[in-house]
C-alpha cells in the first residue's frame, strides 16, 4: 500500500549486520550451489529489536518497493541490466537519489479482496508533483478507468521522508474514482 526509501532508521551498524548477516550469505549460498543467477535477489527484512530478519526473497523487485526505489536510480536502468546481461555490472558506479522517495497505492474499494472494475478516473492530469505509475488501469473512449485492485501508485521526493509523504498524500486527493482508498499512515511508525 506505499513505500519509504530510504528508511530512516536504517544506520551504518544495521545496515552492516543486513550486509554480513543475510546479504554476504546469500551471495555466497548461490555460488556454493553453483547457480548461474543473473538477475534481483529482493531481501524482505524486518528489524526487531534492531537485529535485521529476512521475511521473503525474492527473484524480482516488489509492488510497491519498485516504484520508491527506481526512481532513486541515477543512472539509466536500461543501461544497468544490459551491463548485468554482459557481465559488467561491477563496472558500472550506481547514483543514487540523495533525496527521500515515497510511494502510496491508491486502490480500489473492497481491495485485496472483491473489487469492482470500469471506475472512471479523473484528476490524473492535475497531479505535477509526482510520477503516476498506472498498475490496474485501462484506457477506454471516454478516458483511464480503474482495471484491477491496485489502481496507481505515486512517488514523490522530498528533502526527507516526511516532505515526500506530504506530496505523495497531496497528489492522491487529486485523483478520484469511485470506491478509491490508500492508507493514510504509511511511514507512522518510522
């Protein structure tokens, strides 16, 4: 339902233990297997008691992770999986956004269970502060209608997450349809 990146409590000791606990393993655990893995490995973690756990992996990037973290990228990203296809990523020195991203998913009522579709959308348009990225919508004759249970997502930047949150929230009031709903607390507990 929405995204911070990056997460603020994550320090230069946690994100050690993140690296020498879980990700170092991992790589490690695929080259004793001899796999031949080009590709993401995504590490769901979660921090308790600021010791970092994994909860998922997973061999592509996730909704909505992929759109607060993307944007992030400086650099090309065509050109960072053709580098990956080669074998030459190690060459490449990845950007990264110094600012804040947020994302939040606007869904259709009655998500993630039974939902309607054909929803007429406005306000699209209106929205200049944030990237719009469509998931479950389709174009008709008369305009975007709602066309599965995660609508759009929006991701927006700011000096820190809090500003970036305050845009994305000012950009999902623009939109509308009918039956629209997004969390209004994403980032309470950071």
């Amino acid at each position: 339902m929405g995204a911070v990146s990056p997460v603020p409590f994550v320090d230069e000791v946690l994100m050690r233990k993140v690296e020498e606990r879980i990700i170092i393993p991992t790589i490690e655990g695929i080259q004793e297997q001899k796999l031949e893995y080009t590709g993401f490995v995504f590490i769901g973690l979660i921090r308790v008691n600021n010791e970092p756990y994994v909860i998922e992996y997973n061999c592509r990037m996730g909704d909505p992770e992929t759109e607060v973290v993307l944007p992030r990228l400086k650099n090309d990203f065509v050109e960072l999986l053709w580098a990956l296809a080669k074998g030459k990523l190690a060459a490449i020195d990845i950007a990264i956004e110094e600012r804040s991203a947020t994302t939040i998913m606007l869904v259709s009522g009655g998500y993630p269970e039974s939902y309607e579709k054909g929803k007429t959308i406005s306000g699209i348009s209106s929205v200049k502060e944030s990237i719009v990225f469509h998931a479950g919508t389709k174009e008709t004759e008369n305009g975007a209608v709602t066309n599965g249970g995660r609508v759009i997502a929006l991701t927006s930047f700011g000096a820190d997450f809090k500003e970036a949150l305050a845009i994305s929230s000012k950009s999902a009031e623009k939109i509308g349809f009918e039956g629209k709903y997004y969390r209004k607390d994403i980032g309470f507990d950071l």
